[in-house]
C-alpha cells in the first residue's frame, strides 16, 4: 500500500500533516479537540487571555474544572459517595499515595501482581515497610495471562489491580472479586473506555494521558469511606483529604490539562454518546486487529485469548529482523507508535477511544499487505 496523502488518509484537512497515532501514551487526542483548542488557544471564552494564562482562582478556571467533573461524575454514574480529583505526579506518584493514605494499621495490602506496573506499585508499598502480600500470576510466561482462581486475605486494607496491562496487552474482563476487601484499580490505560460499576472500588485512578488528555495529571475516583483512613500526619500534598478539601485546588493546578480533559469528557458524552458506545466502538477497533493476528502466520498475539486487551494488542513477528523491518515499513507509511515497550520488545498498537477505525482498518490493510509481500 503506498500512502500518497497522509491529509486524504487520516480525513485532515488545513494542510496538517498528521500520522496514524497509536502510541501507548501520551497517546492520540481527539482532532476535533484538538482543533478547538487551537481556536480559542489566544482569546478563551472572550477573555483575551489564553487558558494557560488565565488564574485556577478565576471563575473561568472554575467552570473549566467544575465542568469536568460533572462530566466523568455523570459518564460514570457517580454517587456522592465517590469525589473526583486531579492529581500531579502522574498514575506513579499514586503508587506511592495509595499505601501511605490507605493501609490501615497492622493490616496487610494484597497486590495482584499482573505486570511491570503492578510490580511498581507494589515496590512503593514495600519501601514504606507495609505487610505487602503478593498474588502471583504468569511471570513464568511473561504475564500473558490474568488469573482466574486465587485468595485474598480478608484482613487486607485493600486489594490492588491493575485493570489493564499497557506492557502487556492483558486486561480484566471481570473485575477480581475482593470479597469485601475494598478494590483499588490502576485504571491508567483503560479508564473511560467502558461503562464500570464503581461501588466495589475504594479508589480508582488514572494518569490521564491515555484515555483523557495530555500528561502531567491523574484522576483519582475515591470513596468517601476511604478517606477516612488518612493519617493526620502526611505531608499536606500527598493526603487525598487535601485534594477533597479544596476541590483539587489547593496549590496550582495543571489547568491546561484539566482543560483540554473537559473537552475530551464533552466528546465521549456528546460526540461519541457515553461509556457503553465507546466500549462498542473499542471492541470493534481490537477485533479488527486481533482477526488478522489469528488469521495470519507471521503475526503472533502475546497475550493468551482469554486475557486479551481492548486498549493494547501486543504481537510479534517470528524474529527481530522481520519485526524492525514492519516497524520500519510501518513508520514510512505514517502509522506511529507500533513498536512494542522497551521491557517486552515487539510490537504493540495501542486502540485508545480516540484512534479512529479509520487508522484501525488502514493498519489492518498495511499488516495484510506487509504479510502478503513476504
Ligand atoms: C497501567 C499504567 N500504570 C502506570 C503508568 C505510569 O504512569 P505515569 O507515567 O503517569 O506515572 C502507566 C504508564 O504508561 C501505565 O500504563
């Protein structure tokens, strides 16, 4: 396939010259948000100011923030019991406030240990000297498979998952069931991506530049309860009672990021029409993939079937030359992003909600054809 116009190919116009994103993250944005944000980049709403110039005091920046979370609140079905907050310090620094926040005093905190990531976060827990407790699962076989059996201790403070796995390509199709234990999902890589029923989860939380928006921001969905158990002597920055207490803006937020979140929140309730369209959408998109992966006999899923991710679909070609050679072709013909994590190698094409089928069908045409020519 020869890729005469990238502009024709991607349905841009303007003269942007823009590729077939499906980077892992930061990741694709919708174009439509995109365009907006530079339409109004110089003079928000009428205030001849920028959004990046504008004060997180203003009544602007109020409604910026406020809107956003009415949005996820209302796409996510939200009781009052449940606050949304924006954090700095990404999906990590999370790692390291969940135990310090909500461990509770001579109680163990479980981990599933699903990945590179859960493997992070469960490290925080350790350097605070918790009682971690680990549920191991296929390390032997690089992770490629989620657990369907195992115990959790029903003293533990919480149980950790990590929803889905970006290194991976494995993602939990049914939540792991904590039995009364409250569940705190690492949501990073398929938050909003489809509906879930929030009530079982004690936090959830997401570094934003996924699924949301640009980097430098995570939300954390945490329910009310939970807060109780913060320990009065924290840091102030680092007590999720502080972010509850002032709304997420105690110091200065990341009001660029918050912003453009809003808009992304607007598309997926308003273009796109909430959470059980986009999941539609997203499954659509990862079958479309996985069909030439089954069918083909160069392209091999890394993730066992049952496991398989909506958001990241791993694979490999049969050796390293073959694969740089795809990777190669892949890139001179504007799809970005495919070479798998530095951790794992191969390759991987990441389906956020914003890569459109469009980019989807033109790289299963590029990896039938690319199969073809051999
Ligand atoms: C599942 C998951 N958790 C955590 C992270 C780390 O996120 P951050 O860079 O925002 O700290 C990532 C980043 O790719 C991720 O995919």
């Amino acid at each position: 396939m020869k890729i005469e116009s990238l502009e024709e190919l991607t349905g841009n116009s303007g003269g942007e010259k823009r590729v077939h994103i499906f980077n892992a993250g930061p990741a694709a944005l919708p174009l439509s948000v995109l365009r907006e944000v530079q339409e109004h980049f110089l003079n928000f709403h009428g205030s001849g100011m920028s959004i990046t110039e504008i004060s997180h005091r203003s009544t602007l920046f109020e409604e910026v923030i406020n809107d956003a979370i009415d949005r996820m609140r209302r796409l996510l079905k939200l009781s009052d019991d449940h606050h949304v907050l924006f954090i700095q310090g990404g999906a990590s620094l999370q790692f390291c406030m969940i135990p310090l926040n909500l461990a509770l005093p001579g109680r163990p905190v479980t981990y599933l240990n699903t990945g590179v990531w859960s493997t992070k976060a469960m490290k925080e827990a350790r350097i605070q000297g918790k009682d971690v407790r680990v549920i191991p699962t296929s390390e032997d076989t690089d992770f490629s498979c989620l657990p369907t059996d195992f115990r959790v201790d029903e003293q533990s403070s919480y149980l950790h998952f990590t929803s889905n796995n970006t290194i991976q390509g494995t993602q939990w199709h049914q939540f792991p069931d904590g039995k009364g234990v409250p569940l705190i999902s690492d949501m990073s890589s398929d938050f909003m991506s489809r509906p879930i029923d929030v009530r079982p989860f004690g936090l959830i939380y997401a570094g934003a530049q996924k699924n949301l928006g640009p980097s430098g921001v995570a939300v954390v969905i945490i329910r009310e309860d939970m807060l109780k158990r913060v320990p009065d002597a924290l840091p102030t920055m680092l007590k999720y009672t502080t972010y509850r207490d002032n709304k997420s803006l105690f110091n200065t937020p990341p009001t660029f990021a918050i912003y453009i979140i809003g808009l992304v929140l607007r598309w997926l309730e308003e273009t796109i029409g909430g959470l059980r369209e986009m999941e539609k959408i997203n499954r659509q998109k990862a079958s479309l993939i996985y069909e030439v992966i089954d069918r083909s006999e160069i392209y091999q899923g890394a993730a066992e079937l049952n496991s398989r991710s909506m958001m990241n679909v791993t694979f490999r070609l049969p050796d390293q030359r073959l694969e740089q050679r795809f990777l190669a072709e892949a890139g001179r013909n504007g799809f970005e992003g495919l070479r798998g994590h530095r951790s794992v190698g191969g390759c991987r094409a990441s389906l956020y909600n914003a890569v459109t089928a469009d980019s989807v069908r033109n790289l299963v045409a590029f990896m039938r054809e690319f199969e073809e020519k051999l």
